[in-house]
C-alpha cells in the first residue's frame, strides 16, 4: 500500500523522556575512606517539540511512525559526576498546524511563522544526588531523589494551509489551471472533476508584492457537510487574506450557470464559518472559448451588482491575467498593513498545577477506612516529592517527611481532626498512603545524627568549600519549586 504524498491530520503519541536517578555516594580514597557525599545529579529527560519549518508543505512524515520518543537522562555518579541531559526530539511542521489534544479535542497551540516552537511533551527532571542533598543539619545524606517521569500525551495535528489568496470553485472551473498560469507551480491538471486532489500552492509576484496562492480541491453542493472533497480542504481557506471564486463560463453540466455557481459556493463557505470577512474577487474563467466569452458578458454586472471585483480572465491565452494578479496584490498588501507577520514564539505545554484556593496543597477527607478516616492530599508539590522519593531508603521518606511538614501538610491534618493510625493518600489515582503518625521524630535532627559518619574530615577547608557549593546548589534547586 503506497503512502500518499498528501496527508493534513494525524494523531501523535508523544513521550518526553524520564529524568535520571540521583547518586548517592561518599567520596573514599587512601587514608580518607569517608571523604564526605560526592553523589552526581541526574540528567534531565529530553522533551518533544514541533517547530515549523517553511520548507514542509505536508505531514506525511508522521503518517506511519505515530509514536515519537525522547531520550532519558542519565543517572548522577560518584565524584560529583552529574547525567547528561537527554536528547530532545524535535518535529518539523509546515506552517499553519493547529495542535490538539487528541483525547478532548482542546487546541493547545497554532503554530505560525517560522522557527514557531512548541514543547509538547516536556522531560522530567533530573533527581538531586546526595551532594547537592547535604546541608549543616544533614552533613552526610545516605540517599537521592528519584528522577521524574517525562511528560505523555496523544495530540493531533491538523494542517491549515498558509496562504494569502484562496481560490474555491466547483471542479474542473480551472483554478488549477489558474495557478499554473499565474505562478512556477505546475499542479495536475486534467479534464474531468476532482482532478486535484490536494491543496496546490504558488508563489505569485506582482509588481513589489509577492504572495501565495492556495488552489483548494473542488467544492460541490453539501460540501460543508461532507460531500465530495471539500468538507475536508475547507479548513485550508481559513487563514487567507481573500477568497477567489473561479466561475466556469463555458461548462455544459445541465442546470448550471455562473450566478447558481457563486451562490452555492457561497452558501458551503457561510456553512463552513468564519469567512465572512474576507474579501472576494470573482474570476470569469473560460473567455477563449465563445460560449463561455458571451456568457461572461452577460453576466458580469449581475456579479459586480453584489460588490465584488469582477475579472474575466483566460488561464489559456492569458487574458485578463495581469490584472487580476495586481488586484489580488493589492488586497494582500492591505491585509498584511493591518496584521503583521507573527513573531516566532516558544511555546511549553505543562499539566496543570494541582491545588485550590492558592494553597500549595489540598487535604480531604473522603471516608472511613479501616481503623480511621481516609485522608488524601493534593499538590503539586507533594506529589512531586513523593515521586522523587525512593521508599526502599528510610533517610529518604524521612526527607520527604521533612518536606512534607515544613510546608504544612501535618498540621492541617490535625486540625482537621485527624488521628494517629489514619490512612493519608498523596496523588491522585496512583497515590502512595501511609498511616499518620503526628510528631514522629523522622525529620531532620534524627536522619541528620543517623546518616553523619565521625569519620568524615569535614574540618578540612576543601570539604568545607565543597560541601558549601552543595548547599548552594541544593538553595537553588529549592527555590525553583517554591516558584513553580
């Protein structure tokens, strides 16, 4: 089965890569066996972009290979040896794609202008080694913070094309034949309906202005609700600074004429929506044949009774031509006088903060479980910090305890009247539960006691510096949570 040329929606399972583990590692060498925690950081997870790049012009690159991946980072090392960073996956779309969520269909971005990026699919974050955990009360952590998951999500892409003159008509009313006349762009062009079976562009010059042309495949009565090849190319005109409707004067179809023609390709484009403010030129296709000369005549101030510009025009012996191509000029000119061409924009999508009322955490109680009430927790915060922590290790739940109780988790528990022995859940559907103990020594001072080694010359000046830049480091990386 060949793969068409032509494709303008997919669906994309994207993945962002997972961030690497923490090391947690005291430096050893001769006659100084505990030199003091020299774990590395993980590596972040690389992340899934689009970026629009001008010289696509479909997305049958993402026809077939529908799931994209990026790398993960690297675990830290001893020796203060930080992972690398995972290599981010980066996505060339043309110009004009709309992206959505497949799952709900929310649009997410519209990327326009080249060199538009959107990060998709964001990398987790790297987890801290125990180097950077280290601080005046917990000189010598025994532990590091797990690297978080990579950010997951099916999209959809749906292309628009990017053009300035959209040109509409019943098939076979020679727009195809039109662009090949007016441009470089040499489209199929055959002698029966649907010829064109995908959007045609070209690029036109007139004069100092140069702009593109988009043919759109062959509109017919119902088109709007689904008949024929229309319903799908519609979406393609959205974007134009003017339509061009392409009437076929000399069509020999019964029940056909130029004036029916114009209203029923009006009537799919004011089904369709949204176009009502573009400007329309009227193109009176055909003039070297006789018939469609005469008819063309005849009715042409009909047409221009409705207010909009009137060519008569021959895509064979060129008639009419230069003019039109000067009058689609010039609307684009207006258009791009009023609406200047965007910027290029840097776009990151992230799941939505979990709280309410401004707090940083949430607490509920949702039942009765066995031996006391069921309480769960919600934040951001608090449930990022569960995913970092490893609960093989009892210094690192005693960490996370310590997090959990400076900003206030504890305390809102026992005002709300829970008791020791209840059941507290943090997340959502893969929440971790632990049975409450209120005021258990786990925080700081007991780990800090437990994991310090007397052993450790930590009077030495190069320790010293060293264990000040971890704390520096461990500052710093704090101060981003609190901001997020």
């Amino acid at each position: 089965m060949a793969i068409p040329s032509f494709v303008d929606r997919v669906t994309l399972q994207v993945q962002g890569g997972n961030g690497g583990h923490g090391c947690a590692s005291v430096h050893r060498e001769k006659f100084k066996p505990l030199g003091g925690p020299d774990g590395g950081n993980g590596g972040d997870g690389g992340s899934v972009l689009l970026r629009v790049d001008p010289g696509l012009t479909t997305l049958v690159e993402y026809h077939r290979q529908s799931v994209r991946r990026a790398q993960n980072g690297q675990p830290g090392r001893g020796d203060h040896q930080n992972g690398s960073r995972g290599e981010d996956v980066v996505l060339g779309v043309p110009d004009g794609t709309v992206v959505s969520d497949a799952d709900t269909g929310e649009v997410l971005a519209d990327l326009t202008g080249a060199g538009a990026e959107l990060v998709v699919a964001a990398g987790g974050r790297g987890g801290l080694g125990n180097a950077a955990l280290a601080s005046s009360t917990r000189k010598a952590p025994g532990f590091a913070l797990l690297g978080e998951e990579g950010d997951g999500r099916r999209i959809q892409l749906e292309l628009k094309v990017v053009a300035d003159i959209g040109l509409v008509g019943f098939p076979s009313a020679g727009k195809s034949s039109l662009v090949a006349a007016i441009s470089r762009a040499r489209p199929k062009i055959a002698d029966y309906p649907f010829t064109t079976l995908v959007p045609n562009l070209g690029v036109v010059v007139a004069g100092e202005t140069t702009f593109t042309v988009a043919d759109v495949p062959g509109l017919i009565e119902g088109a709007s609700a689904g008949r024929g090849l229309g319903h799908d190319f519609l979406r393609h005109v959205e974007r134009c600074a003017a339509l061009v409707h392409v009437i076929d004067t000399a069509t020999y179809e019964p029940g056909r004429d130029p004036l029916s023609d114009l209203d029923v390709i009006e009537g799919e484009l004011a089904a369709h929506g949204g176009l009502e403010d573009r400007p329309r030129l009227v193109v009176l296709n055909k003039a070297d044949v006789p018939d469609g000369a005469d008819l063309a005549e005849l009715v042409r101030e009909d047409v221009a009774a409705r207010g909009w510009p009137v060519f008569v025009v021959s895509t064979m012996s060129g008639q009419g031509l230069n003019e039109l191509t000067f009058a689609m000029a010039e609307l684009v000119r207006r258009r791009r006088a009023t609406q200047p061409a965007p910027e290029p924009q840097r776009i990151v999508l992230r799941p939505d903060p979990v709280r309410g009322g401004g707090a940083e955490f949430t607490v509920d109680r949702q039942g009765d479980g066995q031996g006391g009430h069921v309480w769960r927790v919600r934040g951001t915060k608090p449930e990022r910090w569960v995913r970092q922590t490893d609960f093989n290790n009892p210094e690192a739940v005693g960490y996370l305890a310590d997090r959990l109780n400076r900003i206030g988790i504890e305390d809102r528990l026992l005002e709300l009247g829970a008791r020791a022995g209840d059941a507290v859940a943090i997340g959502g559907e893969d929440a971790v539960v632990f049975d409450f103990a209120p005021q258990v020594e786990v925080g700081a001072e007991i780990l800090s006691r437990r994991g310090e080694d007397q052993r450790l010359e930590s009077d030495r000046p190069a320790a010293q510096r060293r264990r000040a830049k971890d704390a520096e480091y461990h500052a710093r990386r704090e101060l981003e949570d609190d901001d997020e």
